[in-house]
C-alpha cells in the first residue's frame, strides 16, 4: 500500500458539488464535506496540524511564518522515514518547506507559484510528480496546490474565477489519479475554506473542509463521521503499517 495525499489550498466543500470528477469520486470513496479544520483557519498553521496531528496551539505556529517547536513532535515524514519509508512532497507555496525537518524526505519538488502562476505550477507538479511516481518507489506522496486560495483572495471565495481554481485542481487530481492507478490510497482534502475575500476566522465558511479517501480499504459512497484534519496523520500511518507518534492527538479514520 502506498498514499498519495492531495491538497487544494482554500477548497469549500460546497465547491464540489458542480465538479464532476468530484461528485464521481465521492461516489467511489469514502467521505465527509463536513470536515473539521483547526483554529487559526490559516494554510501554515492547517498544514502543520496536518503533519502533526496536533492543534496550533500545540505545534505554536498560528501565523503563514513558521515557528519551530518549543518541545518538537514527529510529523508524518519523520514518522515514516523512522519506518523506512520514503516520502516526498511536490509544492507550489514555499512556507510548506516545513511541513517535514531535514532528512526526512527522499524527494522534495517546488515550483514558485508567485513566479510562474497558481495555475501553471499546479500542472508541472502533476506531470513532475507522475513522472517521479512511475520511475522511484515511493510511500507517501504529498501534493499541494495553491491556485485556489490565490483566486480567493484575487476574487472572492465561490466567486467564478475561483471555481475556474477548483476545476483546475480536479482536472490534476484526475490526471494523477489515472496515472497512477489504484495501487494507491488517495486522501482529497483542503487546509481550510474562506469566505469574501479571506479567511481565518472560525466561520463554517473557513472552517470546514472536505476529506475524500479512495482505496480498497475505503467503502464507496460511505460517510465518515466527525473527521478533522488531525486525523489525517494517523490515518496515513496506519494504512502504511506504520505506529502514529504518541504525541499525535487524531485518530485513524479508519
Ligand atoms: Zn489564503
């Protein structure tokens, strides 16, 4: 078994319900749009939970500027390399350098989104990660996207030119998703949603966030009951065979 996890930065759960490669995927996943978030709803803070499965206010880091932690935990990277897996993480926004400490990763991939677009840095990422997937064996994959957040904040959540972001998102993970077959579990998820032309707050609107998990050990069509961004460390651990960090306060969503 081996995961690639997906994330679009910003992504609403009532986004999807006009995507169809969401909406087809859903279907055949296991699922919840009525995910949790953690407070602050920023993407440094939201991601570093996500390695960490531990609130802010644990891990210290509440603003986009990282903060390192007073009493460090394990992330999901470094978890896993004590294992012996490989991880790698493809990227377009460079605060998320730390998501991971040095020595933990086998393969690191970033392409500035500031400099040549949202849009097109999502594209190479998918075609870099494909190419790198088929050629070297690797365990857990992270892959993030940030073209929805950027039209958020330009335009306006929910607003066109941010579902335009959405279905770009989708038409990547659908690319990534055929390419690479089911010998995969896929995680979907966002860091948080956002509302106008922000978020942050703990609004619904930026709080709540979609999780997707499609793979063998995932019934189709089922939803998953109260799951929080948390959860989303142990849940990769676990499909890898691997003990979650004791600091880690999530719980499996399976
Ligand atoms: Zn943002």
């Amino acid at each position: 078994m081996k995961v690639v996890l997906i994330l679009a930065d910003g992504m609403r759960p009532d986004s999807l319900s006009d995507i169809v490669q969401a909406q087809k995927l859903i279907s055949e996943s296991s699922y919840t749009l009525c995910g949790e978030t953690v407070y602050p709803s920023v993407t440094l803070p939201c991601h570093i939970s996500l390695f960490h499965s531990v609130t802010p206010q644990r891990h210290g880091t509440t603003t986009n500027t990282y903060v390192p932690q007073v009493r460090p935990i394990n992330g999901i990277c470094e978890v896993l390399k004590q294992a012996d897996k490989k991880c790698a993480i493809f990227y377009n926004w460079e605060e998320l350098r730390d998501v991971s400490r040095p020595n933990s990763l086998t393969h690191s991939c970033f392409y500035a989104g500031r400099r040549i677009g949202y849009k097109e840095a999502g594209e190479v990422l998918t075609e870099e990660a494909i190419r790198y997937l088929k050629n070297y064996d690797t365990d857990f994959t992270f892959i993030y996207f940030g073209y929805p957040d950027m039209a958020g904040h330009n335009h306006g959540w929910m607003t066109e030119e941010y579902m335009e972001a959405i279905q770009s998102s989708w038409d990547n993970i659908e690319k990534l998703m055929s390419e690479l077959g089911d010998e995969y579990t896929y995680i979907i998820t966002a860091d948080h949603g956002g509302h106008d032309r922000t978020h942050g707050s703990n609004m619904h609107e930026d709080m709540l966030i979609p999780i997707i998990i499609n793979g063998k050990d995932f019934e189709k069509g089922k939803e998953l009951k109260s799951a929080n961004i948390i959860d989303i460390a142990p849940t990769v651990t676990k499909l890898l065979g691997v003990e979650p960090d004791s600091d880690w306060e999530g719980t499996p969503l399976l």
